[in-house]
C-alpha cells in the first residue's frame, strides 16, 4: 500500500510507503505521473515543487504498472484544497490511462452511510453523479458551478430542501449564512443545526435504524437495510413523496414558460 | 418485554455499509449491536424509537405534518432555483423521489459527492 499525503498520518503504520508531498501540490503530482505513465520528459524544477524526488515518483509509476489489479482510494484530503474537482478529475483520469497496462480502478472514500447510493440514483435517473441543475427543463452537470457550497456561497439558490445531511453544522460559514437567508426545508430523525436555521423541519424516522430500504456501499453493492425498530415518525421517502405530490398540485413552471428566461443564467 | 432479534442488520453510518450487525431490541431501543465498530455501535444505540421531537416545525413552532409538507411544497414551489441537497443518509428510495421532485422544481440537487 502506497500512502500519499501531506502529514504522516495514523494511516502510515499500515502503509509500505509513504510520499509525503507539499500541500496544494496534488494536481502537479498527479500530472507528473501522467506524463511518466506515458514517458513523457519531466521537468526537474517541477518535480521538486511537489516535495517528491523524480526516483520516488518513477517507482510509484512501475509499482501500478506492474500490479495485477491497481485501486486509488481518494478523499477530501484531494478534492477539497488547491484544485478541488480539478484534482479528482485529474486522478480519474490517471486511472483510465493506466489500463492501457494494468487493471486501475479510483474509488472515492465515504464518509457518509449511502452518498454512494445517491451518486448511482442520480446517475440513473439524470446520467450524471451529482451536482446537476434542472433549470432548463433538462439536467446539466458541472461541479464547480452547480456544487452546493458554490451554489450558497455565491448566494445563487433562493430555497433549500436538505435531507439525510446537516450542512448547518458543518459547512463553511457564509454557506450556512445563505441557508438560514433563504426558506429551508430540513427533514432530519433529530433536530439538528439545520433544523434550527430552517423554516420547516420535519421529523424522519432514522435510517437503516426505524427506516427500510436499500443502501449502497462504498464499492457500490446495494445492501438491504433491515430495520430493528419501529419509528413513530414517517419515513424519508413518504415525506419527500408527499412534498413532491402536493408541488405536482401546483401549475408547472415548465409549462408555462415564464420564468425559463429567469433560468437561462 | 420481548426481545427482537435482528440478524445480518445494516450499519449505515459510514461507507463501508457493514452487512453483519447482529441487533438486540426491545420496543424503543436498540440494547446491544454485536459485530459494529464504536462508530456502528454508537450509531445503533444513539437512535432510539421513542418521541423525543416534534414531528415537524414551522419558523421554530409546532407544527403537524400534514402543514409543514404544504408550507414546504409552497415555499420550494415560489423559488427560482430551489436547491435539493444531502441525500447521504436516506434510502435510495427516498433518493429517488428527491430527484424526481428537483426535476420538477426545475432546481439543483446534489449530494455529498460535490465535498
């Protein structure tokens, strides 16, 4: 196992080998070993910008060659600094370029019970993961300009319906600032930092746990979820059935017309 | 009180989504979670089924549900780019209504992912 990071973490005892690279310094990296996958010359100056030495980065290089069957597992460690969805892209496609010799495969690590679930259902339903905007009446895809907290921190989104997360306690702050300036809608099994922010909060009967459905993990095998108790509080799925059917009363915006001209931003 | 037993229950608290929790319940809790980590365990024995919040709010008052799914359709309904976010710790078939409806709101959604 190959550690990549830019402190020595607790993961580092289970690691072979550790690269500890310069922060902010992950899409150069990634890029030097995309040129190196494809023998490519590589500058020196750049190489010693990322904290590697160009013997390190070689080997890495001839270690994925040489596996049988080669994963990347990524966090927020990468999307979330210098280069944010720039980053990941830039690994997803090391990993494509890789199977022109091996098997490689990139997976993202999940914190979250079933955001892996969500990025199938999204998937399926509308062809892209996440961050997808409807307001043309089709869905378009762009992380980075339809992303949440690039959505809120620009003020760009005039009403909110979270579920199954609670961005009050843990977004950066004039993300949260633009949810409580806007109407939100927070379904949640506790009242949370959301909630309190929030104009309507509704009481959900918790997941996995009073709630039955499907769940995927991490390497995208849907698990059933069985329940050992039994909520006094309406599922996830019921109320956000009952939102949808009670807006279905109401005239279509797309019918009408008007307010596409609002849309086409 | 009876005990009910659940094998091969589903931890949902993180990704690795373990599929072999074996959970002890009586009527309102979860006693004992064999087989989870400390987080499952804590994840398992934090919920409980007993009524500890109002089942909905409106502007911090108690409301009925029935009047804050109406208040919620109005106000997503009169927004311009209404945004739809979180889906991590729901089903997948709540996720699916969820797109179903920012389809139809003409909106945004959007998940963890986007972190």
């Amino acid at each position: 196992m190959v550690l990549v990071d830019i402190r020595e973490t607790k993961s580092v005892k289970a690691s072979d080998i550790f690269l500890q690279i310069r922060p902010g310094k992950d899409f150069e990296v990634i890029t030097i070993l995309r040129a190196l996958v494809k023998e490519q010359p590589v500058d020196e100056s750049q190489v010693q910008e990322t904290g590697l030495t160009l013997e390190q980065l070689q080997d890495f290089v001839d270690r994925m060659k040489k596996a049988k069957f080669g994963v990347f597992f990524f966090g927020m460690g990468l999307s979330m600094t210098r280069g944010k969805h720039m980053n990941s892209a830039a690994l997803l496609t090391l990993a494509a370029e890789l199977n022109a010799f091996t098997k490689f495969v990139a997976m993202p690590m999940r914190g979250h019970g079933n955001v892996t679930g969500a990025d199938v259902i999204m998937r399926w339903q509308t062809g892209y993961p996440f961050a997808i905007q409807f307001g043309r009446g089709y869905p378009r895809y762009n992380p980075g300009e339809f992303s949440t907290v690039d959505l809120l921190v620009r003020g760009d989104v005039d009403a909110a319906l979270i579920l199954g997360a609670d961005p009050g306690a843990t977004m950066p702050q004039p993300a949260i600032d633009h949810l409580a300036r806007i109407p939100t809608i927070c379904l949640d099994p506790k009242v949370t930092h959301t909630s309190r922010l929030s104009r309507v909060h509704i009481t959900t009967a918790a997941t996995g746990i009073s709630a039955p459905g499907t769940g995927y993990r991490m390497d995208e095998v849907p698990l059933p979820l069985r329940p050992a108790l039994k909520s006094p509080y309406p599922t996830d799925e019921q109320v956000v059935r009952r939102i949808h059917e009670a807006v279905l009363k109401k005239p279509d915006w797309l019918q009408q017309g008007n307010r596409m001209a609002l849309n086409q931003v | 009180m009876s005990l009910n037993i659940v094998n091969n229950a589903t931890c949902t608290f993180c990704g690795c989504v373990c599929d072999d929790i074996e959970l002890h319940a009586d009527e309102e809790r979860i006693i004992e979670a064999k087989k989870a980590c400390v987080l499952g365990k804590a994840w398992f024995l934090n919920h409980t089924a007993e009524r500890l919040y109002p089942e909905a709010l409106i502007d911090g008052k108690e409301a009925t549900v029935d009047e804050a799914v109406e208040f919620a359709a109005e106000l997503l309904d009169a927004a311009t780019t209404p945004l739809v976010y979180g889906m991590s710790n729901i089903t997948c078939e709540a996720q699916r209504e969820a797109v179903g409806l920012a389809e139809r709101l003409g909106g945004v959604v959007d998940s963890h992912t986007s972190l």
